[in-house]
C-alpha cells in the first residue's frame, strides 16, 4: 500500500472536524457578540474644571496623577464583523472605561455613550481639558496620548504640538514627530521656525 494512502486517511479526519468547528464558530458569533445584560449604577460629569462622580464627588483635574480613556463603541454602533452579516448588529455602547488615579485613590469606571455625537462630544472634550494643560500632575507624553486619533488630524491639534516646542515642554524632534509633516522639506522649515 503506498504512502500517501494512510496519510489521506488521517488528514480527512482532522480536515472535517475542523472544518466543523469553524463552521460552529462562525454562526456562534452571530448570535454571542455584546450579548450582555447591563443596568446604569451612576453617573459620570466631564466638565472644563472637573470630573463629577455620582452628582456629589469632585476630582479637579490638577488632583489626578493619572487618567486613562477607552473610547470604543456607542450605542448603535455597526458591529458587523463579517462580510454577509444576516442581521445587522449594533453595539450597546458600553465598551468604554475611564481610569482616574488621585494620591488618595483610584476609580476605574465602564460607562455607555448613548450615540456618535455623545462619543464625539466626549473626544473633542479629551482633547479640550489637555490642550488647557489643567494636568498638571500628569506628564506631558502621556496628555498627549489621551487625545484621540481623529483629533490629531486637525489644525488645533498642530498648533498645540507646535506651543509645547515653542515653550520647551517638548524636545524638536519628538514634537515634529508628534505634529506630522508630509515631506522632508516641511520638516526642515518647521525645524528652522519652531527650534532654534
């Protein structure tokens, strides 16, 4: 009997069984993603000079020592994964945390942005409390991770990238970076502006 004949035997085995478990997968996550069962348990305040929690506790942004944001999803949110999806799924909108650290204590919060302008009201207030520069406590680097990606695309973004290099607070070479430049030549003219 040749070679190739036992091992035909063996690998059709394995292919089927695997064929069968992907198969089980992929209709599973039709029916399992975000299928989780939520109730509201408080209240979350972000304003120009504080975050407000539960209507009664105040942490001022020159308190925090850290502060970290997960921004992924809104309430409605297209959450189709594939391609042919039957039914258009639609995200719950709370797969969103938000971590404070003061010198006192910690709180690590998941939240829910009911929809796309709450969440992009919620980026554009990121950006404003760091662009304020109320963070006194939190290393600049580390603000500067806070602002969303769609935010740095705009021009204001620049111009505060550009005022951190003016005012020393950034190295040249790390604020360029941070601020983007399309060729060579824009980089060597923003050098010879920004960094002398």
């Amino acid at each position: 009997m040749p070679l190739y004949a036992n091992i035909q035997n063996l690998i059709w085995p394995i292919f089927l069984i695997g064929s069968l478990l992907m198969l089980i997968a992929y209709v599973y996550q039709f029916y399992d993603f975000e299928n989780i069962k939520h109730h509201k348990k408080g209240h979350i305040e972000i304003n120009d000079n504080e975050i407000i929690i539960d209507y009664k506790q105040r942490i001022e942004y020159a308190e925090l020592i850290d502060l970290k944001f997960e921004m992924d999803s809104y309430h409605g949110k297209r959450i189709n994964r594939y391609y042919r999806h039957p039914v258009e799924k639609k995200s719950l909108g709370i797969n969103n945390s938000i971590l404070l650290k003061t010198k006192v204590k910690s709180y690590d919060f998941n939240f829910k942005l009911e929809d796309k302008i709450h969440f992009k009201e919620l980026q554009r207030t990121v950006f404003e409390v760091v662009k304020s520069e109320k963070l006194t406590k939190i290393d600049l680097k580390r603000q500067i991770e806070l602002i969303p990606n769609e935010m740095k695309k705009f021009n204001e973004y620049k111009i505060f990238i550009i005022k951190q290099i003016v005012d020393k607070k950034l190295n040249c070479k790390e604020g360029l970076l941070l601020h983007g430049y399309k060729s060579d030549k824009e980089a060597l003219e923003l050098r010879n502006k920004y960094c002398k």
